[in-house]
C-alpha cells in the first residue's frame, strides 16, 4: 500500500503520493519538515492542523506505457491510411455514360443530370460589381487659392511684385506693380551676381515695408512659391555662393530677414496663378 507525504515546509508545501515527488520540494531545502501518512486525508488533516494551506492535493500522473506497435509481418503489405480529406473517385462503365448521355438529351425538363461524374471544381468568381461610367478629366476651370476659397476671376485690386534675372545667376532686377492703376509703385535695378529667387524675395520685403509704412491694406500677390516660403519662414534658402560682386547682395539678405524677425505674427501673401490669370501685371514682359 503507498504512502503520503505531508510537506508542511520545503519549495511547495502540499500533499504528495510518491517519495520521488516529496524528495523534490524537500531535499537540499533548508529547515524543511515533512511527514509521511497511510492515507491522503490523513495528510491533508495534519497540513490543515497547522494552518497551512493545502496547495497540491492532486496525485502524480501515473504515466502508461503505449502498447509496441505490431510489424507486418514479412511479405505482407502495409494498409494505406486514408486521410479525412481524401475522397473517392467513382469510375464509371460504358453503360453508366451512355445512359448519362441519354438522360441529358431526352429529359432536360425533369432538371436531371443523369450520372454524375466527377470533375475538378471550378474556381469561385466574384460577381461583377456594377461600375458607374466615369466622366472623362476635364481641364480645371478654377484655381484654389492660399485660403481655400474658388477662384475664377483675375484679380482687379491689389498690388503685385516680380524679380527678373539676366541668367542664374546673373544681373538681377524687381518692381512692384498697382494691378488696378498699372503705375510702377517702387523698383530696382543694381544687383550684379543673383539669382531669380533673390529677386522675388526682395521685392516681397520691400513691398511688405511699402505697405506696413503707408498703411496700405491691398493684397500682395507674387508668382514666387520659393519667394512666398522664405517670407513665411522668415530665413532665405539661397545656393548662392559669396563673391566680391554679391557682397552687398548678401548683405541685404541679412537685412530684410532681420526686418522680418521683428514683424510679430503671420504674413499674409496671395499666390498669382499665372496658369489661370496669365502673366503678373509687374512681370518685365522679356519672356519669350
């Protein structure tokens, strides 16, 4: 008849039906303390008595031995083992066709397919959606704007701006332009060794001043986005490099970006959409 161990103290206190397992919790363990029973209530009681907890109660799994295998014996074949996937094809007589073939051609009013025969599945096809017809692109007739708004119509009122360059770098040139009253509000001619963008964010700064200055409410409009995004960072992006010609030039750079750094707030600038309008009113008209 087995025995029980009661492991009141060791690495997992509990109840354990062979030594091996006791041994395991209580050897090499330090002031462990354990005691063996004939039955498994006696040692789940005695546990209880000091106020322990009995955490394992349940006894070691008996581990069976799986019965060998028999061997086929010699000369004899193995059995093949069909898998639940498998399926079975029927091969059909002469006479199963034929009377397949005869049902078909004179009953296709009973919905009779006579014998079925087995065939490769066909490949599922997803239905056809509906598509609606889609309207050939048409050329855009409206432009959007820096503030969202549709526009249509060229600007009548406001002022606008335009730098030139006699190659890039080269000897450059800016104006402003009133849209409405087509006068030459402000220009300049003296640069030597610039670049296009320079001449586009000059006259941007010095427009800016013309109108903060005289208390002007018109809007600015450039074709300039490179000129209009140094404007709005406030810090020019040139790749232009120092020569004794451009020293004023780029002594000027440091000028309006200073001017603009005091400026609190944001600077508002039109975009002129020269794919839509035509040319800005300030442009030098030399393009050919």
């Amino acid at each position: 008849m087995g025995k029980y161990y009661a492991v009141f103290k060791g690495r997992n206190q509990g109840v354990y039906s062979t030594w091996e397992d006791c041994k395991k919790e209580v050897n090499g363990y330090k002031g462990s303390d354990y005691k063996a029973f004939t039955t498994k209530k006696e040692a789940i009681e005695a546990i209880r008595s000091k106020g322990l907890k009995v955490k394992n109660t349940r006894p070691a799994p008996i581990k069976r031995k799986q019965a060998p295998r028999k061997k086929p014996e010699q000369g004899q074949k193995k059995k093949p083992i069909k898998s639940k996937t498998q399926t079975t094809t029927k091969i059909y007589t002469e006479a199963e066709k034929q009377l397949n073939i005869y049902i078909r051609a004179n009953f296709p009013e009973w919905g009779c397919k006579g014998i079925q025969e087995k065939s490769k599945p066909k490949p599922k096809v997803k239905p056809k959606s509906v598509e609606k017809s889609k309207p050939k692109p048409t050329k855009p007739t409206s432009v959007k704007n820096t503030n969202k708004s549709v526009i249509s119509v060229m600007p009548t009122f406001g002022l606008s701006v335009d730098g030139a360059c006699a190659g890039n770098p080269g000897r450059g040139e800016y104006q402003c332009v009133d849209i409405e009253t087509k006068e030459v509000i402000f220009s300049s001619s003296k640069f030597e060794y610039t670049t296009n963008n320079l001449m586009e964010f000059f006259a941007l700064v010095e427009v800016i001043k013309y109108r903060i200055e005289n208390n002007i409410k018109k809007p600015i409009y450039t074709d300039s986005r490179v000129a209009m995004a140094w404007v709005g960072k406030k810090k020019t992006k040139t790749s232009l490099k120092r020569v004794e010609e451009n020293f004023d030039t780029f002594a000027l750079i440091e000028k309006h970006e200073e001017y603009l750094r005091s400026i609190k707030g944001h600077i508002k600038i039109e975009k002129w959409h020269t794919s839509v309008w035509g040319e800005i009113p300030a442009d030098f008209g030399r393009k050919k």
